[in-house]
C-alpha cells in the first residue's frame, strides 16, 4: 500500500493540471476565436464568461460530493464532463456549440478541491499540508506551461488543435487516477443527504452576480438590466445564507467560515484574484499589442504565450520555499508575505511595462506571490475544519477566487472600454489606470494582512506560533 500512497500526490497534481490546460485556452485565444468564428471581440469574450458561470455554479457542488464516499467516482466523471467539452469545442461548427463546449470544460474550476479532499483523506499525515500546498498552487504554476502551448499550436495549426491537445491531455489525466487513486467508497466519509436547496440558490446567486460582473462594460453600469441583475443576485445569496444556517447538512457550512483562519484564507483569495487577473490580462494585451500603440510589444500569439512562463516558475518555486519556510514561519504569516510580492509586481508593472524584460519580470514576482499565497490558503483552511468540511470549505475559497478573477475582468474592461483609441486598441492612459487599479487592491489587501498578523501575533503565545509552523 505504501508505493501506492507514494505515487498519489504526484497523480492528483497530474489531474489537477487540467485545470491550467483548460484555463489557458481563454484568454490568449480570444482574438483568434473573433477572427475564426467571425463574431466581435466582445461577443467571444463569452468564452471566457461561460466558463467562469459554470466553474463558480459547480465548484461548491463538487466541493460538497467530495466530501462524500465516492470522491474517486466524481473526479472521474468530471474528467469525463471536460473531455467532452473539449471535444465539442473541437469540432464546433459555429460559436453557439463552441459555447457549449466551453460551458462543459467549466468544471475544471472544482477539480482542485477534490483531489485536495483526495490528498487529505489517502496522504500520510506527516505529508497532508504539503501535499496540499502543492496542489493549491499546481493551477498557476500550470498555467505558465498552458500558455505557451496553446501558443505554439494555435500559431503552428489552429485553435481547433489547442482543444483536441485539451482533449487528449484529459484522457491522460484519467489514466493516471484511474490506475492510482484509491477505489470507493470511502467508508469514512460523511453520509449526509445532499443540500439541493443550498446548491440551487447558491448557483442561481453566483451565477446572476458573475453574469452581471463579467456584462457590466457592455451595459452600462448604470442600466436597469445590471442594476436589476444585482438586487436580484443578493436577494438569493441572502436567500441562500439563510437557508445554509437553518439546513442540517449545509452545501457550506457557514459558521465554519467565521473562523478567524478561514476568513483571512477566504478575503485573501478574493482580493489578490482581482489583482491577479488584473495583471496577467493587461501583460497579455501589452505583449499583443501594436508598437504604434505607444506601449505595445507586438508578440505574435506563438511568443505572446511565452510571457507566461515565469509566471509559472514563480510559482513552483514558492511552492518548494513555502515548504522550508513554514517551519519557521506560521500560515498566517506567509499570506502577507505572498501579498507583498504581489504589490511589487503590481507597482513594477505600473511604472514599467513599455519593455518585454519589464512584463517578465512582473510575472516572476507575481508567480512568486500568488504561489506563496495559494499554498497557505488551503492549508489554513484544512488546520481549522473537520475533515468531512473540508472539501466544501476548500471550494468555496475557489468559488471566491473565481468571483475575485471575474471582478478583475468586469474593472479592466471598464475601464479600457473608456479609454480606447481610433484604431481601437486600449490607450495608454487606459493601460496605466487599470494597472494602477489593481496595484491599489493589492496595496489594500497587503496592508490588511500585515495589520492583522501584527495584532495576531502580539496577542498570541509563542508556543501556539511554533506549533502551526509546521507544514509536511
């Protein structure tokens, strides 16, 4: 059984990175789909839209039956679900089906919390929050290799391959955690009855407040239609908290979320998403765009996908410092530290982006950032819940990073939609307000880590400090 065990981790991390070969068939191909499917940039930003209602709506729901005793099962069928997708998204005639696919490849936003429900119930102890850690942060660290893969093949063949490259990657993915993960069910797992009430309000209330996000520049911020959107997203999310605090066995546990640890890991997930996304979207517009824009490196998409790429290094290497460093250094710490890193690369691109070498840069730092952050989030949250909460507690971080990412999206295009130029590319007064917006979240979330682990640490033993330092 040992051997078994050993080979696990590196499994979950291999299915995990579907999440980042998926992701990275959005935002990079964006202009290709507009060209190839001849519909408006706008309008293929759906792709893009789609994907993140349907990964917010499902996200808790797996999260949920992954707590349950068939966690093998439901990763498998999920695997299946984007396989799919994929396929669809291949083959598609027109950008209707081509939605559809995209719609289907969504689940890959709660495949990371189960196979973190996985590591958690199968992994030795001594290894969990390792474990993890690793898997917390394989999304970004893969998302520097999806990147320049996709474009590689996009500029060699056509967008239809990158999905077919999607597709065959997933069946993959299945082999290894059909072959290694452990057979259901898993009889120490909860055997409550499902919360369909919960998940139903709960997707019906994301899925109203990320449409009204992601279609706010298209709107109008001020328009009856997104204004109506919004009352009626919070007057179901209320619906849903109520609903959450009276059912027995909640989709979400919500008084497990007001632990102090759950809430930092929760607030800190949101706010650096936006930042984050913010970040990487603009370094993505810049390197594509036109020299005549005044900041454009004009990249064509085989080398634009290569910016990426230190994104990911950061973030493998903070995942293996995040490991030395947790012995000295309480969970609550790093988050800080991983926000600091990320308002550097969020300054630095501020004041300095008119230079590849310069976007390089601020994708290393960002790496190094969110991948400090992203290893500590779940492991806070797995010292502070039951085992049997862990996977819901652990999605809906993902489900808040998701509407993090999304809100991101919803400021930069508002504001570049204010600020766009006769040859319709973004201006650089544009540019820099939007990199200044997301290097002011950044500087509001640091600053808010930094005061609460100050006013933590001063009133905590030093006993207690040493005791949660320890990670793998």
């Amino acid at each position: 059984m040992t051997e078994p065990r050993t080979r696990l981790v590196p499994a979950l991390v291999y299915a995990a990175l579907s999440t980042a070969v998926v992701s990275s068939l959005g935002m990079l191909l964006v202009p290709t789909i507009s060209r190839e499917m001849d519909v408006s940039v706008a309008t293929a930003q759906w792709m893009l839209t789609i994907n993140l209602l349907v990964g917010a709506i499902t996200t808790p729901v797996m999260g949920r039956l992954g707590d349950g005793p068939h966690k093998k099962r439901l990763l498998l069928w999920a695997l299946s679900i984007i396989l799919i997708g994929s396929i669809v998204a291949a083959v598609a005639p027109n950008f209707t089906v081509f939605l559809i696919g995209r719609a289907l490849q969504g689940l890959t936003y709660g495949i990371v919390a189960v196979t973190i429900t996985l590591a958690r119930r199968y992994v030795p102890a001594d290894k969990v929050r390792f474990s993890i850690s690793s898997l917390s942060v394989t999304v970004s660290t893969g998302l520097g290799i999806g990147y320049p893969l996709t474009g590689i093949i996009a500029e060699l063949f056509d967008f239809r391959f990158a999905f077919w490259f999607a597709a065959l990657f997933v069946v993959t993915a299945m082999i290894v955690v059909f072959r290694t993960v452990p057979a259901g069910p898993d009889e120490q797992a909860s055997r409550a009855r499902f919360d369909y009430a919960g998940a139903g309000l709960l997707g019906l209330g994301l899925g109203a407040l990320l449409l009204g996000v992601s279609e706010g520049p298209n709107w109008g911020w001020s328009s009856p239609w997104l204004i109506a959107t919004f009352v009626f997203a919070t007057a179901v999310v209320a619906a849903w908290i109520r609903a959450e605090l009276r059912a027995p066995h909640p989709l979400i546990n919500l008084r497990v979320l007001r632990n102090g640890d759950v809430l930092l890991a929760n607030s800190t997930g949101m706010g650096l998403g936006a930042a984050m996304y913010i970040g990487i979207s603009i370094s993505s517009l810049v390197a594509q765009a036109p020299v005549s824009t005044g900041y454009g490196i004009a990249l064509p998409v085989f080398w634009a996908g290569f910016v990426m790429l230190p994104l990911s290094m950061g973030s493998f290497t903070a995942n293996r410092l995040v490991r030395r460093l947790s012995r000295r250094i309480g969970l609550p710490t790093l988050l800080p530290i991983g926000a600091g890193l990320v308002l550097a690369a969020g300054m630095l691109l501020w004041f300095a982006h008119a230079e590849l070498w310069e976007i390089l840069l601020g994708m290393l730092v960002i790496g190094l950032g969110m991948g400090t952050s992203n290893a500590a989030m779940p492991a806070l949250i797995a010292r502070s819940v039951a085992i049997e909460e862990l996977g819901s507690s652990v999605s809906f971080n993902q489900v808040l990073r998701t509407v993090g990412c999304s809100f991101g999206t919803a400021v930069s295009g508002a504001v570049l939609a204010a600020n766009i130029a006769p040859d319709l590319h973004p201006t650089d007064a544009g540019i820099i307000a939007t990199l200044a917006i997301s290097a002011v979240l950044c500087a509001a979330v640091f600053l808010s880590l930094l005061i609460h682990t100050l006013t933590t640490n001063s009133r905590r033993p030093v006993t207690d400090s040493l005791t949660d330092a320890r990670v793998g």
